[in-house]
C-alpha cells in the first residue's frame, strides 16, 4: 500500500493540487461535486497502478477560476495537466460528476484511456428515473443521501457543521451551480458516448438516493458492450460503502 | 446646510391572508404554494394598495416606492413597472420609485424600454433602483446566482448604453449579444432617470454604485451597518470622481403614528410582529443559492444567523433599525436624529406592513403627512433640533 504525496501544480494559472501513491500503470480518478469522500479508499489500488487523485478547480485544496462554465473548461484542463505529467495514456474512473467528465473526456479523447470505470455518473437524462436536483437539495440533508449506510459517511463528518465545514460545502456548490444551475443536463452529452471505444466497466448501488440505479439501463443503450455492476445495500458513494467494488474496479483494469 | 427633506411611502402589498397552519412552513417564499393564492381576495387587496399608494399623493409624500419580489406572501409585485404604470395616471407630483426589477431576471433592453416608458408617461417622475435580487429570485426564476454579479454588471452597462447614446448601438457581452441596441421610447429625465443600486451591502454593490455615481439604498441592515455603508459610499464614490449627495443615500424605515404612545404601538406592534416572523420567513438556503454570495459572506451570515436566538424581540429591533413608532413628536425627532446620524434627507417610510387594515394604513399616512412631516419640514439645516424636543 503506498502513501500518496501531495503535489502543486499551476495548470494555466489554476493552482491544482494532485495526490500520487503506488507505481504500476497510471490511474486517474475523478472525484465528484463534493470532496467529503477523500480518496484513502484509493489506496486499494496502489500496489498495482500509479494512482493519481487531481483536486479538479473549485474544489478540495485545488485553486478556484469563476470562469469555468462548463464541463468542457474541465476537460481542457485535464489536457493541459495530463500534458504536464507526460501521461499519455491512463485509466480513468470517475464518480458522480466526475464519472460524467470522464465519460465526457474519454468520449472526445478515447484514445488517450486504456480503460473507463464509472461509479454512479452523472450526466443521463431521464424523465423515469431522473438525478435528484442536489443543487436544491438543503445542505444538511446531502450527507444521508449519499450512502446507505451513515456510518461510513459520519466519521468524514464535524460532529456539528463548523463554519469552515460549511464554507468549503458552500464553495463547492458554488462551482457546480457555475457548471449546471441553468443546464442540469447537457442533452448532447450521450449523442457522443459511443466514441468511447475502451473497455468500460459502470458499478452502481442499488440502493442510491442521488443518481438512481435505474440509469444503468440508459448507459446500456449508449454503451452497450459495459460491464455493469450493480451492488446490494449501497448507496451513491458505492466506493466508500463496498471495498469490494473497488476491488472490482482493480481487477478490471488490471 | 442640507437641502429639504423627501418622504416617501414604500409598499409591499403583501398578500395578507395567511393560511391557519401557516407557522408549520419554514419559509413562505419560493416553495410556499401558490393553491393558498386566492385571487378573489388579491383583487380586494390591489384595489386597497393602489388607493394607499394614490393616498400617498394626495397627501404631500413626494414619493411613493414599489419593488419586486417572487413566489411569496411578502410581495404582490412580481411585476411592479405594472404597478406604477397604474399609479401613474392617478397621481400628480409623487415621485414614482421602481426600487426595482433585478435586471438579471428582465432582458436589459426591455428593462431600459419599460423604465423610459415609465419615464415618459408619467412626465418625468420615475427613479428606478437596481437590485441583484434576493437569494430566493433566483431559485424562482431561470437566471444562475453563480453568474449573478457578473452579469447584473454587463445588464446595467446595456440600459445605460440605451439611455445615453444615440441608438443603434452594438453591445457583444459575455451575457448578451445585441446587434441594434436601439430602444424607444428614451426616458425624459436626462441623461437618465435618477439611479439607485439597493441592497444589504455586500462590498461589491457598494463598488457597483460608487463606479457609476447612483445612490445606494441599503435595506434590512442595521443602523450601525447603515451608517458603515454610507460612508464606505462616498469614500468609494469620491475615488471615481462622484460626489453623492445626501438624498441619493435613502434611509429604508419603518414607522407607525398614532394619538399616545400606548396606542400606537398597541395598533402596530403585532403587524410589525407578523412581518418578521412570518412574511420576512424563509430558509438559510432560499437567502443564499450557491454562488449567491462569495464564501466569506456567506461565512460572515451563517454566524451572524448562529448568534440569532429566541423570537420576535420588538426593543431589540427598535434599538437595532429604523424603526420609531409613537406620537407625532417621538416619530418626528426620531427621524431628525437618523437623518442627522446618516447625513441624509432622504426617507425612505414603509407605511404598511403584513395584515395591517386599511384603515390603519390611511391613519398612518395621514398623521405622517399632516402632523409629522410639517415638524421636520420646518428644519433649515442639518443638527438643528425642532421645536418639540
């Protein structure tokens, strides 16, 4: 198990903080709109890849820029700081909105990816099953919907929400209403997927009050060749609430 | 010296029947139903407001306010340029006050059309306020509070670009694209109406208003905030070249007149009440959407809120705001003093508030005009005391 190193790096003016643990083939995860999960989780993956945990701008410890509006001003970005890190081609996973962005990067750049794991993304339209509109959600009540089991989720938690808690939560938010207040949902996005031409696995709980499960079904649609996985008794962070689906992610990509 | 003193008469017309099991809902803006809506009883209540607000006229005021709010029993006025278009033909001399429409929830163009016509209309009368808009007009309307600032910034550069330049002209903004900016009818007043921006006073407001010379309406703050924002104004105005002048500072103020001082308060009192806990209610979330406010602000009010216990506390908020209700004297030289404190003439009255009747409304307007504003008229100069103290 490696220990990740905490690295800055200024990406095009945006300070861009990047954790790095494990050597082996390189591993890019994408984390959601909020930053609560933290990635020791991904340390699972580090005695076989080198796995490199970005901070994307807006949120964690990496620096702000109001003028990204739009998820394609993330994949720029990531082009830019992949560029920097000389890392040609690299496994991708992604949760949530950042399942959405690495759907969205593998769907323009498919072959810089030797494999895509999406946990839980976001990005479908689906007037059945839609996403719950997590921008109107009241703050205090995010954190029981993300997990199916809390506890899991408390000890990430301040016992009672501090100021500096709240202010971080509230950054966040603000940097995902920059990107969707007005359009949720880009009606474009899956017009693209089947550009993805890497194996890719997608892993769900089959208990998620975010993102609901059902989605899997449209994913099948537009990637028809994904390995889904759908887990029993979790909720939206599947990683954090099931060790064994991000021991299903390194056998995949291993 | 200072120049004559200006009363207006500001009103919400909120829609005063409040359903019995209104307390269980936390806030009564944004997600409070429009099934308790009944339009039966809103026309009652336009007709009743717009008499109060032509009263206003016939009495002396020499301006009467009207603003904009959504999805709420606090306000009738998700359209108030409608308001005034109907006020205009029944008034004479009142100033009419769009204090206003958040230009981010109105294409500019028709904002600088709607305003001229105002303009026109009522031989040039208008004064218009540029508010960003509550938290909770953005969760009611299709506009980002994340982009808020920036294009309420690009928003008032359009209008004023359409009041002062012979059209057509071009503007290619990060908002806005318009490719014959050219809107008639153009206001009477020249170069435009007078310009307020009207807010809580968050710094960048302050620098909106100090960079374009308006005035600045600050509301809901406290008298000492009040008097920090002023000065921070004129600093901040003088750094680009402006003077403000005190009547382009407005004091926002609630006051009630009555006979004796037990009467008063025991006829206004419970009105008072109503508005801050229950028309006012609305939750931490609806006041700041994410990217509404800068992280610092919002750290800045998520304390100030923690700090904010028990309820309704009427000595605690006499003490804090523009509140004076009493006698014809006490509401008199409260005003003289605030007037004084803030180095303003500008009064800005709320003459109504929550479920208060008519005719305490038409009470109030009276004895302000006829027996408190001919104290305060009488002043020649800023500091001078008036004969009943």
């Amino acid at each position: 198990m490696g220990k990740f190193q905490r690295e800055t790096l200024t990406v095009d003016g945006v300070k861009t903080v990047v954790y790095t643990a494990g050597s082996g083939e390189p591993l890019v995860f994408f984390h959601g709109a909020g930053t609560v999960d933290g990635h020791d989780f991904a340390e699972a993956w580090t005695d076989k890849f080198k796995v490199i945990v970005p901070y994307h701008p807006g949120f964690g410890e990496s620096g702000d820029d109001p003028t990204f509006t739009d998820l394609h001003d993330y994949v720029m970005h990531y082009l830019e700081l992949f560029d920097m890190m000389k890392l040609d081609r690299f496994n991708l996973v992604g949760l949530s909105l950042g399942g959405y962005l690495a759907a969205k990067f593998a769907s323009e750049h498919s072959h810089r990816i030797r494999k895509l794991a999406l946990i839980a993304p976001a990005g479908i339209l689906d007037d059945q099953h839609p996403m719950a509109d997590i921008l109107a959600i009241p703050g205090e009540q995010i954190p029981g919907m993300l997990v199916s089991n809390f506890d899991v989720l408390k000890k990430r938690l301040p016992e009672k929400p501090d100021l500096d808690f709240i202010g971080d939560r509230y950054r966040e938010a603000t940097t995902t209403a920059r990107l969707l207040w007005e359009h949720p949902i880009d009606p474009k996005f899956t017009r693209h997927l089947r550009r993805i031409t890497v194996p890719t696995m997608i892993l769900w709980g089959d208990e998620d009050k975010l993102i609901p499960v059902q989605q899997t079904e449209t994913w099948r649609k537009f990637l028809p060749k994904a390995d889904i996985q759908v887990f029993k008794g979790a909720g939206h962070l599947v990683h954090l609430e099931k060790p064994e689906a991000v021991a299903a992610i390194g056998k995949f990509l291993g | 010296m200072m120049s004559a003193l200006r009363f207006n008469s500001m009103h919400f017309m909120p829609y005063a029947h409040l359903p019995a099991n209104q307390k269980d809902h936390k806030s009564l803006w944004v997600d409070f139903s429009n099934k308790h809506y009944d339009p039966d009883k809103g026309h009652d209540l336009y007709q009743r407001y717009l008499k109060e607000l032509v009263l206003a006229d016939q009495l002396g005021f020499d301006a009467v306010v009207v603003n904009e709010h959504h999805n709420t029993v606090y306000s009738m006025m998700p359209a108030p340029n409608l308001i005034a278009a109907a006020i205009i033909p029944q008034t004479k001399n009142v100033r009419i006050c769009v204090w206003g429409t958040p230009p981010n929830l109105m294409m500019p163009n028709r904002l600088a059309e709607e305003y001229a016509m105002l303009d026109v209309m009522s031989g040039g009368r208008l004064e218009v306020a540029f508010p960003l808009g509550t938290g909770m007009e953005y969760w009611a309307n299709p506009a980002n509070p994340a982009t808020a600032r920036d294009r309420f910034k690009e928003s008032l550069k359009i209008i004023l670009q359409a009041w002062h330049e012979d059209g057509p002209t071009k503007h290619f903004g990060q908002h806005y694209t318009y490719r014959f900016l050219n809107p008639w009818p153009r206001p009477m007043q020249k170069p435009n109406p007078p310009c307020y921006i009207v807010g809580t006073g968050s710094p960048e407001t302050i620098e909106i208003a100090a960079q374009l010379g308006f005035g600045y309406a600050s509301v809901f703050v406290t008298k000492a905030r009040a008097k920090e924002l002023n000065e921070s104004l004129r600093e901040r105005a003088a750094h680009y070249g402006f003077t403000i002048r005190p009547e382009q500072l407005p004091i926002l103020n609630f006051v009630y007149v009555a006979e004796t001082q037990e009467r008063a308060e025991q006829e206004y009192i419970p009105h008072l009440q109503r508005f801050f806990e229950d028309y006012l209610r609305t939750s931490p979330q609806y006041l700041a959407p994410p990217g509404y406010l800068s992280v610092d602000q919002l750290k800045v009010r998520a304390a100030a809120a923690d700090k904010m216990h028990g309820g309704f506390n009427f000595e605690m908020l006499n003490q804090a705001f523009f509140i004076s209700v009493g006698t014809p004297e006490k509401v008199a030289n409260d005003m003289g003093s605030w007037c004084d404190e803030m180095q303003t003439t500008h009064l800005n009255c709320v003459t109504h508030v929550a479920d208060m009747p008519h005719w305490k409304a038409v009470k109030n307007l009276t004895l302000l005009a006829e027996e408190v504003f001919p104290r305060l008229r009488s002043r020649t100069g800023a500091g001078q005391r008036i004969a009943a103290e």
